[in-house]
C-alpha cells in the first residue's frame, strides 16, 4: 500500500490548479477571437447594405431581386425583408422604404 506524503499531495493540487489556470487562458482568448471574427463579419455586412440607403427601391430590387415579405408600418413606411437560411441559421436583412420609394434605412440579423 502506498501513503502518499504531504508534497505528494501538494504537487498534485498545484499541477491541477496551473492545469486549470491554462485552460482557462485558452478558454478565454478562443472566446475573444470567436467575438473578434463574428464583429468584423457584422460591420462588413452593415457595410454592403448600407449602401443602400438613399438609393431608390428599384436598384434594391435589381441587385436582391423581389424581397421574401413587405411589411408596412402606420406612417406609410415600407419593409423589404429578404431571408436566407445558412446553417441552419436565418439571415434577414430589412430595408426601410418611404413614401417617396427611397430606402432610408436598413438592418441586418444572424447573417454572417
């Protein structure tokens, strides 16, 4: 039978705890990179549906085609909502259109 000594026992909870202390580093900086990359996908795509705005809705319909719903709102506003599954995941981009068929503002959820 073995008895383990009072340093047996210590170097096995200090080798434990750098152990955690090293996953937890990896842990955290996977996470930072995973929010670094979903951030600079959201701006690129805030970037080429801003372009957009202030264009008329017939270049929306040329480039994006006829939207997947059109949704109007109390003060006359129009919404273009164009959807696209990806993974599993629902990508929708909307388009705010006044009354005079400009685009006047847009927005962008899940798509990557």
């Amino acid at each position: 039978m073995y008895v383990y000594k009072i340093h047996d026992i210590l170097y096995w909870v200090v080798s434990m705890k750098l152990l955690f202390c090293i996953l937890l580093v990896f842990l955290i900086t996977g996470c930072q990179t995973i929010e670094n990359k979903t951030d600079e996908i959201g701006k690129r795509e805030i970037q080429e549906i801003s372009k957009f705005l202030q264009q008329p809705e017939s270049e929306l319909k040329i480039e994006m085609g006829q939207p997947d719903e059109i949704m109007r709102d109390e003060k006359g506003s129009k919404f273009y909502i164009y959807k696209k599954k990806k993974y599993g995941i629902t990508c929708e981009k909307k388009f705010e259109i006044d009354e005079n068929n400009t685009i006047t503002g847009v927005s962008s959820r899940g798509c990557f």
